[in-house]
C-alpha cells in the first residue's frame, strides 16, 4: 500500500510539473508555438530585454488555423493601466481584423483569412498621426484614426493566443485561438510598405523586430501550448505532376 501510495504520489507531482509554466530563451527560426486547444489555461508569453518607451509600432506574426468561430486573439499587450494597450484579433464569421490602440477598438474589413494555410499579418500605429494600417497575405487595409496619440509605456505583458482583460490574466473563452503562430517580430517604428512586403512574401531576409525578435526569444509557454518544427508541406497539383 505504501510503495502503491508512492507511485501515485510520483505521477501527481510529475503532472504538477508538466502543467507548470515553462521559460526559455532561444531562436525559433522555423519553429512554431503550437495551440491545440480551446482553453483559457494555454497560452505563450514573450518577455522584451528592454522596458517599453515606444511612439509607433509595427507587430508581425503568421497564425495557421480552422477557426471560424469566435474572435481568437492573435497578439495582446497589456500594461497596467492598459488591459488591451495594443491587441490583434481577426473574426472569420465578421471577416474583418480587429486592432486595439489604448484600449480603443478598430476594424479593418475585406483582408483575406485563408484556412488552413499560412496567413502573414503586420498592424502598424504611429503616435503622431494616430494611424493604424492592417497588411494581409500582400493585401493592405485603409488607414484608419485609432486611439489617443500617446506613445506606449510601462511594464507590457505579451501574450500570444489569448485576450487579455486585465493585466497578466483575465482570459476569456471567445477568444482563446488554436493552430500554429510564428515568426513573431516586434519592432518600435512603422516599417515601411516595402519590408512588409518583404516579411509578407518570406522569400528574402527581412527585418527582425528590435523590441521582440523570434530568432532570439524569451517566452514561457503554459498548458498544452507547445514549441514544434514548422511543417514545410507541399501538395502538387496533376499538371505539375506530369
């Protein structure tokens, strides 16, 4: 009974430890965080080097997903005073992109969401102008007025398949997104049309973000959110068989 006691004891403590939150630092070129479920206890972090003092921003990211359902959250920052400081979000039922500038919302409508394939998405802001811009798979949005003109500062929270409604935490159900994100880049300026492009299209070097940098990461990962390969799949069509 005691040996059987220590065994249950042994298989509780090591799933303790699986579902505990996991930081690393390292480059996850070619790698994604993958989200496989629709829970509010899985989601990734990513933890800047530096603190937050920034009047324009441009945020990068590739999502992979089936949903068609809800509003999954893509990328959120949140600051103390700031649950949705800065968030991106898309909606397939509504087809539209939703940023959040200071807590304000706006949509971006008529940008492409491809299921189950690789979509790339960068949302610029500048402080100055109060413009937002959402570029989609090469396509780019009107610029629209979004938020107070007031530069980004404070000790940001960065999270990656889910909204935040308070700082460090508040998930909710609606939002929570499955599939695969990568190739997550941060930077404290507005690229211009031509290094999206060049993120966009994958083909070239493009620009690293110098405020959160994918080849060089410090996240922590919790729940059943994992770091895998990216998978490189290609189905040919008959014609390109022949």
């Amino acid at each position: 009974m005691q040996r059987l006691a220590s065994y249950v004891f042994f298989i509780v403590c090591c799933g303790l430890a699986l579902s505990q939150p996991k930081t690393d630092q390292k480059c996850l070129r070619e790698k994604v965080i993958t989200f496989p479920q629709l829970t509010t206890s899985s989601w990734a972090k990513l933890h800047p080097n530096e603190s937050m003092d920034m009047s324009a921003v441009t945020v990068c990211l590739r999502f992979y997903s089936d949903q068609t359902t809800g509003i999954p959250s893509l990328f959120s920052l949140a600051t103390p005073s700031l649950p949705q400081d800065f968030t991106l979000s898309w909606s397939a039922d509504l087809k539209q992109y939703q940023m959040f500038i200071h807590n304000t919302p706006v949509q971006f409508k008529g940008l492409t969401f491809n299921l189950n394939q690789w979509n790339s998405v960068c949302a610029t802001w500048d402080a100055i102008s109060g413009l937002a811009q959402v570029f989609v798979n090469e396509v780019a949005s009107i610029r629209k007025l979004a938020g107070p003109k007031e530069a980004f500062k404070g000790a940001p929270v960065i999270t990656l398949g889910q909204y935040q409604t308070q700082y460090d935490g508040g998930f909710q159900q609606s939002n929570v997104f499955t599939g695969f994100i990568s190739d997550v880049h941060v930077h404290k300026q507005v690229l211009t049309t031509r290094q999206i492009k060049t993120y966009i299209g994958a083909k070239t070097k493009y620009k690293l973000g110098d405020f959160i940098n994918w080849h060089n990461l410090k996240f922590t990962i919790a729940g059943s959110a994992q770091v895998e390969e990216k998978q490189q799949v290609t189905f040919y069509t008959k014609e390109e068989q022949i």
